[in-house]
C-alpha cells in the first residue's frame, strides 16, 4: 500500500472529492488506452478532480498535489523510477496478451491517421509506417513486420515494468474486458485510493464506458475489436516460434501462459488439420 506523503506535500485543491493521494492511469500502446483515458476522464469529472497527463518533468508544485488523475500512456521503467520516488502517489498499470497487443495494432496501424505512421522514413525506404505494412503482401507477414517494430517496443515496455512496486496496483486487459459487473474495476478504484460514494460512481462509469456496454468505445473508429485471446485464431506454428524467438518466456513472466507448450499445441494443431 502507498505510504502516506510527506509534510511538505501539498493538499492542492480538493474539491468535493474525498481521494486524499494522486493517481496514475499507466498504459502501452493497444492495450486499452483510449477506453481507460474515457473512464477516467469521466471519473475525474464527476468528482471535480483535476486531470491531465503525466509528466515527470512538470514542476513539482504541479505534481504535488492531491486529488489529481494523471494518465501517462507509455509506461516503461521512467516512470517506474519516478513512482519508487513518489511512494505517496499510485498508479493503475494496464497489460494486454502480447501476442493480442500484435493483432491489434497490426490492424489499427493499417488505418489509423496518427501522424507517426505517415511520416517518411529512411528505415523503411522512404516509405511511410503504414505505407510498408499495406505494401506486405498478407496478413501474415505484417503480424511479423510489427513484432520487430512498434509492438516490439510496446512488448519491451511491458516486459521492463517493475511489477513488485508497492504503490501499483497491477490489472489485465483481460480481466477489464470481462468484467461486466465492475467487481474487478472497482477493487483496482479501492486501491487506488477512492472510497464510499466515490467507488460506486468509479463502478458506475466504468460499466457505462465499457467494451460491452450499449454506449461503448467499440462503436469507434478507433476500436476494431476488444476481444480477448484474439491470438487463437491468428497464430500458426511458425508465427508462435517467431514470437518466442523474439521475446522467450515472457507470456509465463506476466502468467498468460503456465509455459511454453502452447507453441507445440499450435503446432499439433496445424498438422491435425492437413
């Protein structure tokens, strides 16, 4: 559990909120970060929070105060570092399969219109990011393209999290996604601080603003499907030993796999059906 702050920490303005610590919402990319940036977005309204996004470099009579929502959408071990130092504040980390964090922004990236994926790169002979993965001739092969790039880097970050922090308080993707009743969303607003009428308006929103809600983010552009183990019907064989050759055991190190057999499953599987 976070410690207390110290003397010199500054209340700021609290409004109505009864939260008594700064929070952290810490997500990668394709990992749930437009939803939970809706969520908190709206949490933080409705108890005249103040919101925004993280930055370390901010002056620390900006960081310093509580309540405030903060969201930070690429957490790596900065920011890590810098919540060993602020053992006051708390952080909701967010991970998603790996293999699943691939199909998704393989997708998203084919259409999207950040400005990152149309910009010009030597790299990948003058053509843009998007440009080279339409340009891979299937599917198949643009899986690939975004293990050694984007989703690498998403992966690495994952991975170089320090998931023994005290102040985090660590959820799945998975476990958001099918939590229709909120009881998991609303023990991760426990520990992140928010308590009595403020916790059931936290579950309130959450199940207003998620995937499977009438009023949800998958009615978006942005969102192409929220379904979990996505993976099962894309993997083959030889994607799955490409994938442990790039990132080991690091489906067993986050406990989405007991171990490496699913690759042979995968692999029976194939030849079960020639």
């Amino acid at each position: 559990m976070a410690q207390r702050p110290p003397a010199d920490f500054e209340a700021g303005k609290r409004g109505e909120s009864e939260l008594n610590n700064p929070v952290i919402v810490a997500t990668n990319h394709k990992t749930g970060t437009v939803w939970m940036k809706e969520v908190f977005t709206a949490i933080a309204e409705h108890l005249c929070v103040p919101f925004g996004l993280f930055d370390e470099k901010a002056e620390p009579d900006i960081l310093d105060q509580a309540p405030q929502i903060l969201f930070c959408n690429s957490a790596g071990r900065g920011l890590c570092s810098w919540m060993a130092k602020h053992p006051w504040w708390r952080v909701m980390h967010i991970i998603r399969d790996p293999r699943d964090v691939i199909i998704s922004a393989m997708h998203y990236h084919c259409t999207a219109t950040e400005s990152w994926l149309h910009q010009t790169r030597a790299d990948l002979g003058g053509l843009t990011y998007q440009q080279k993965l339409k340009s891979l001739p299937d599917d198949h092969r643009r899986y690939l393209f975004e293990m050694n790039r984007k989703s690498r880097r998403t992966i690495q970050s994952i991975r170089k999290w320090n998931y023994a922090l005290p102040n985090s308080v660590e959820c799945k993707y998975e476990e958001l996604i099918e939590d229709i009743q909120g009881v998991a969303f609303r023990r991760c607003a426990a520990e992140l601080g928010f308590a009595g009428k403020e916790l059931l308006t936290c579950e309130e929103i959450f199940r207003e603003k998620s995937l499977f809600s009438k009023t949800s983010v998958q009615e978006k552009a942005h969102v192409r499907s929220g379904r979990t183990r996505q993976w099962e019907k894309v993997f083959d064989a030889y994607l799955a030993r490409e994938f442990m050759n790039r990132f080991g055991n690091i489906l067993a190190e986050l406990n989405y796999e007991s171990d490496n057999s699913w690759v042979s499953r995968l692999g029976e599987h194939a030849a079960s059906a020639e």
